[in-house]
C-alpha cells in the first residue's frame, strides 16, 4: 500500500509480508516474489512482518540452520537494496515456548534508503505479548509521543494489611508457559496490575496516616 503522511507532505511504499513456513520451495519462492516488488529507484520503500527465514547465524539461538536459505535471503536483501532496522531491545522475536526452547528472530523491519534518509529519527521496539508465540514490533518516530510510564511501586504499601496476600496471590497464579523469561514476565505483569487496581482500593486515610507517622519518627 501507498501511505501518504499528510502532515509531512510525503508518502512511502509500504509492504507487509507473512512468509511460508515449511517447505524450502515455497520459501525461494517467496524470496523470488520478494525480489520482484522492489519498486522505482526514487520509491521510499518499508518492508515489515514474519519472513520466517533468518539470513544470519545470530537470529537464532541454536546450530539447526540451513545456509542455502540464509544465503538465498541475504541476495534477496541485496538484490532489493534493503537494510534491516535494527531491533533495540530483543535478540529474537519468536519462540516455540518449550522447555528448552528454540528461539528465532522472525520479524522483521527492513528500508531502502530513501525511507531511511526521510525518516532518520526512526526506532524499533519489541513490545511485550500474552497472546502469542511471536513479539509484535513498534516502529516510531524518536520526536514522537513517549510511551505510557512503567509501574511505580509505592513504599507505604508494604506496612498496609492485604499488601502481602495480594502479591502472593498474584504471584502463584497457575500459568501455561514454561520458558523462563515468559514465565518471569507474566508473573510481574499479573502481580503489578493485581497491585495497581489494589493500591486504588486504599483508603486516603491509610496513606495519610503512614507519611504522618514518617515524619513522627524520622530516620537516625
């Protein structure tokens, strides 16, 4: 699709791909249909979804590659003129979420140049997901709105009565992942949301009480 930037006076090309899982033929297929899109010269071009292909070693966290396919992408890349945006904070962005799981970088943003010298200040975030196997990805403009503040933990909580069972209870909820980081993830996600709408709970008169006996007896 043609995305025209009204406030900016400008437009890009942009292409969304989903790309065949399993079969190899399939994949240099798509890496043939790939190459065939690259549009004019002058064409700001940005290019993003799951190519489900990895074109270096890196991108996955384990030695089941397949060279030929990584090579036949890498041309691909280079017959398009195409850059990889570079992903900020995350190494891969799929997992297969086993015990001991494999991990690929799946998702991925690539640009020309003449998108990527009209949008300089560009960056790429892997943003978190309980839904599914894949991260989704945030492109956005460094100038742009700041993302929502993260959780603040207040200490007066922990001396009011209920603090505990409710991190507790939050924290031994029964959950369907296995891997680690996913593991971890979703415990602190549950337990700062369980938190936040109970800190909302908290009568005025328990928090006005507590900086009152702060200031009764200050620290040494």
């Amino acid at each position: 699709m043609n995305v025209q930037l009204k406030d900016l006076d400008t437009s890009f090309l942009l292409t969304v791909v989903y790309g065949p899982s399993l079969r190899r033929a399939d994949k240099l297929r798509f890496l043939d249909e790939l190459k065939a899109l690259k549009p004019a010269s002058s064409t700001r071009w940005l290019i993003t979804g799951d190519f489900n292909l990895i074109y270096r070693a890196a991108d996955k966290n384990n030695g089941n590659l397949s060279p030929r396919l990584m090579r036949h992408f890498h041309q691909a890349l280079d017959e398009c003129d195409l850059a990889e945006i570079s992903l900020q904070n995350r190494k891969f962005t799929w997992s297969n979420e086993r015990q001991q799981p494999t991990m690929s970088r799946l998702d991925r943003f690539f640009c020309n140049a003449e998108w990527d010298a009209t949008f300089s200040t560009h960056t790429l975030n892997v943003l978190s997901t309980s839904l599914s196997d894949h991260c989704p990805l945030l492109s956005s403009d460094l100038s742009g709105p700041r993302t929502p503040s993260s959780f603040k933990f207040e200490n007066f909580w922990i001396r009011l009565p209920g603090f505990k069972d409710i991190v507790k209870n939050a924290w031994d909820t029964p959950l369907e992942h296995h891997e680690s980081f996913h593991v971890s993830y979703h415990k602190l996600r549950s337990t700062s949301q369980k938190v936040k709408a109970w800190s909302k709970e908290i009568n005025f008169d328990a928090k006005k009480n507590f900086f009152h006996g702060a200031r009764d007896h200050p620290k040494a």
